[in-house]
C-alpha cells in the first residue's frame, strides 16, 4: 500500500551490510553524503544503506536494504561526520523518488520484513558458525579474541560476521535477504567454508590458504 512506503535517503555503499538490532559505524566526506547527514540530522535522523550492483554513475541499486537510524555523530574540524547507524528494518525499493537533493532518495516498502524477535540458533548450528569463523580467521590471518567473541547472543554472532567478512557483495546481500538467523548461519559457514577452501573464490582475498 501507499501509505506503508517511508521516503527516506540512501547511501549506496558496497559491502556495507546494516542489519535490523546491529550497529554500523560510517565515516562521511563526500559533499554529497555530508548533506544528507545534516538533513538526517535535523529531521528524523534515518538514512537506508543499500548496496550497488555496479560502479555506474549513479549506480544501479540491489532492491533490499536496511533502514538505520543515527545513533551518534561525531563532526570532525574538516566538516567530515563520523556517524553510527542503528539498523532499524530492512525494506525493498518501490520505487527511486525525483529529488533535488544531491543525494538519491527512494520510496522504501518495509513489508514483508517480519524481524525475529531475539532469534536464537541450535546448539549445534551456533557450534558451527564458531568453528568456520576461527577457520576463516585464521585462514585470513585475523587475530580474534574469540573468548569475548563466545559472549556474544547468536543475533550478535552471526550478524557482526556477515558485516566484517570480505565476502563478495552477491554474498553479502544473500546474507542481508535471509529470510531468518538460521538461514543466515547456514549461508554464512557456506560463504566462509567456500573462499576458506578456494583461493581468490567469491571475489575474496588471495592470500587464502
């Protein structure tokens, strides 16, 4: 319906993943994006993460992203923001809105993103998750405190990894789509098990081993 669509601004970045409940620190020094910081700012603080499928000018858009809103800012002395959105729901995009701002807009249709409320996975596929992701890590060489990473709500878990990985932007959407947590567990060891395994697949890293 009409009235269920939220205009809000977008900000197209690639392989930057906000998810509903988790946070994402952004630091803004386009011209462009500063203002729409400072619009966010004096209204109703929400800018829409969406990645590009392209580098076109202006990019072509995947349809799904998540709407967030400002939790924090931070203007620098040189006019740049640091900013953290706090991931509100996703939404698919009716429809781009004709603006004048530098910055693109759409029309964002937030149905159909029924969020899990404190969705929690098996015991068995948590296990799984933490088991590939020391894998991953170490196959990347990052140094993990995983006993601090142990602590973290399954939500938590899985969502910060589909965030920091360096997975290729059609994994990181599939990802951002799931349909739920565990679907999105099961995508992630997949995503993890397949460049771990394959050096330079899916667009990763070639220092794999």
């Amino acid at each position: 319906m009409e009235s269920a669509l939220l205009r809000v601004p977008i900000f197209p970045l690639a392989g930057a993943l906000l998810f509903p409940r988790s946070q994402l620190p952004l630091r803004i020094f386009e011209p462009r994006y500063r203002a729409m910081t400072r619009d966010a700012l004096a209204s109703d603080r929400l800018i829409a993460m969406v990645q590009p499928k392209d580098s076109g000018e202006p990019p072509a858009l995947f349809e799904i992203g998540c709407i967030g809103r400002i939790a924090s800012c931070d203007e620098l002395d040189d006019g740049r923001f640091d900013i953290v959105l706090e991931g509100l729901s996703r939404f698919r995009i009716a429809r781009e809105a004709e603006v004048e701002t530098p910055y693109r807009q759409v029309d964002a249709d937030r149905s159909g993103f029924e969020e899990e409320v404190d969705p929690v996975l098996g015991i068995a596929q948590r296990a799984e998750v933490e088991r590939e992701a020391r894998r991953y890590a170490d196959a990347l060489g990052y140094m993990v405190e995983w006993e601090s990473i142990s602590r973290l709500d399954d939500e938590m878990l899985v969502n910060g990894i589909s965030q920091i990985a360096p997975l290729d932007f059609g994994s990181k959407q599939a990802l951002l789509e799931a349909s739920d947590l565990a679907q999105r567990a099961d995508l992630l060891v997949q995503f993890m098990q397949f460049q771990r395994m394959a050096p330079g697949g899916a667009d990763g890293p070639e220092t794999l081993q």
